[in-house]
C-alpha cells in the first residue's frame, strides 16, 4: 500500500471517529435537554402526583387531604403559589445526565437493531444487545446517583401537605434526614427504583419503537407523522404497568415524615401493609396525576428530542451509517 493510500485510509478513519464522537456528544445533549425540559414544564403535576401517593387516609398528620387530582393542583396553587416548584433544581441535576446516558443507549440500540433487520444478521452480531447492558447499567447508575436527591425532592414536594411544617429549606431537610436516619437515610428505596426505573425504561422505548414501526407498516397517519402521538401512547403504557412501584417508592421515601405507626421496615412490609389496609387499589394511588404527568410529558420529551436530532444533524439510520 502506496504512503498517500495509508495516509488518506488514516484521514479517513480520523474523520470517522470525529463524527462519531460528535453525534454521541449531541445525541447526549439532545436526550438532556428534551428530558429536562418536559420536566420543568410538568413539575407541578409531578408535586401532585407524590402528594397523592404520599397520603394515607384522613389523620392529624396531613393538613390537607385531597380528594382527587383537581382537588390537588388547586389546593397547591391557591395556598403555595410559586412554591409548588420546590425541589425542581434538584430534579433537573439528576435526569439531564440519567436521560443523556439513557438516550444515547436507546439510539445505539436502535441502530443496531435496524443494521441486523437490513443486513439480515442477528442482534447479537451488530452490538444491540451490548446497547441494552449499556441502558441497563447507565440506568441502574442513574437511580443510585437520583435516589439522594430524589428523596429531598419528594420531602419538600410533600411539605405543604403536612399540618406541622418544620423543614421547607433543602439544607435543612437533608439535614433532617441525616440526624434521623444517617447518611443511608438518602438512599431508602433504592431497591425499589431499580425495580420501577429498569422495566419503566424497557417499556417505554420498546413500546415507542413497536408503535412507530407498526404505524409505518399499516399507514396510521397519526401515529407514523406525530412523534408526540407515539410518546405519549409508549409513556403511558410504561407508566402504568410500572406505577405500582412507583407508589411503595414513594411510600417508603417519605415515610419519616409521618407518624412512627404508619412506618414500613422495607419495601415487602410496604406492600402487605398497603394491600392489607388500601387493597389492591392502594398500588394505583396517584394513577391520574401520573398520567396528566406522562402524557404530555412524554409527548414533549419525544418531540423536542427529534427535532433536537435533527437541530444537531444526527444520523439516525442505518442506511445513513452504511452510506459512510
């Protein structure tokens, strides 16, 4: 091979590494942005949907028990105000990382799945298994990272509830925390995320991917040319089959700052206890609030993703990659 042939294979190769890196970085990007801009958008429904979950039935520990979701956003507006958004700072330091790493997994995957459909080989010849590990790992990271946070975010979430109101500051409830329940006080319940975030994830991208191949494949116009359509079908799907989880999370999350006797010692004590004096209902507490949540949520997380993709120039096909 001729010095000018190395040299151009080498240019060559340089530029294909450049571009990859590029379009993992903006892939990254794209995911963060579009995650935590839902988020900001729907947070009060968020606050909601915990309060809902948060609370037992009528006792001295809440000043307030809402009746149902409207009950709920409109007691909060009238009496909070503004202060409605406590804990979203908290939020958005932790899902704009999660959502990069989940959503760089997502489209790796789906890449590699549509390169094994095209050229006929199995998934696990074109690395779309190993995409999966990737989500599953980077997800099981993002809820070890979240679960400290997270647990302040839900304590100033649920502040407003509570008749006796002692710690609306961020420092001083996680100091709160700390004094009752040591440093593992921050992270109770991570068992419990992992079991709700790793199937919620699996769910909602395999189920957004199904709907959108399904809808090309039979010509549904409005699920194969609104993204927002897909997103919300593939989020509330998601939503409610992992919901259950979502609630004994809450639960146990939450529970100090309530009376000793409606504690659970772990999250096996939460659901005998739950379904002892909730019934099986119990587990679907919160169950409008979280879908007002993820409806638009997901509509607009999927939205501003694709249209981020194509803002940053991603390559989102097979047929592009092999092109190259």
């Amino acid at each position: 091979m001729s010095s000018s042939a190395q040299q151009h294979e080498k240019t060559h190769d340089s530029k294909d590494e450049h571009h990859t890196t590029t379009t993992t970085r903006n892939t990254m990007l794209a995911g963060a942005l579009a995650r935590c801009g839902a988020a900001t958008i729907m947070y009060p429904i968020d606050v909601c949907k915990t309060r809902m979950q948060f609370q037992r039935r009528a006792n001295s520990n809440f000043r307030t028990v809402y009746r149902n979701t409207f009950h709920c956003i409109n007691t909060m507006i009238r009496t909070e105000g503004f202060g409605i958004y406590r804990g979203l700072s908290l939020r958005l330091f932790y899902i704009g990382p999660g959502a990069a790493i989940t959503f760089t997994a997502y489209e790796k995957y789906r890449q590699s799945a549509e390169k094994a459909r095209k050229s006929g080989k199995s998934v696990f010849e074109t690395g779309a298994i190993m995409s999966l590990l990737m989500g599953a790992a980077g997800r099981a990271l993002e809820s070890g990272i979240k679960t400290p946070f997270n647990i302040v975010k839900q304590h100033l979430q649920v502040e407003g509830q509570l008749a006796v109101q002692k710690n609306r500051g961020l420092v001083k409830s996680v100091k709160y925390i700390i004094e009752t329940k040591g440093i593992r006080g921050l992270f109770v319940g991570y068992t419990v995320t992992l079991l709700r975030d790793l199937p919620f994830s699996f769910l909602y991208f395999s189920s957004y991917e199904f709907i959108k191949n399904k809808s090309q494949h039979f010509g549904i116009p409005i699920l194969k040319d609104y993204t927002a359509v897909r997103g919300a079908l593939a989020g509330s799907f998601a939503s409610v089959i992992t919901l259950p989880f979502d609630v004994i999370k809450t639960r146990i999350q939450t529970q100090h700052k309530i009376s000793a006797d409606s504690h659970y010692s772990g999250y096996r004590d939460a659901v005998v206890k739950i379904f002892k004096h909730e019934g099986f209902a119990g587990f679907f507490r919160g169950i409008t609030p979280r879908l007002i949540y993820t409806i638009p949520s997901t509509s607009i997380t999927f939205y501003m993703y694709e249209f981020l993709k194509k803002w940053f120039h991603i390559n989102t096909t097979a047929a592009d990659r092999l092109k190259e």
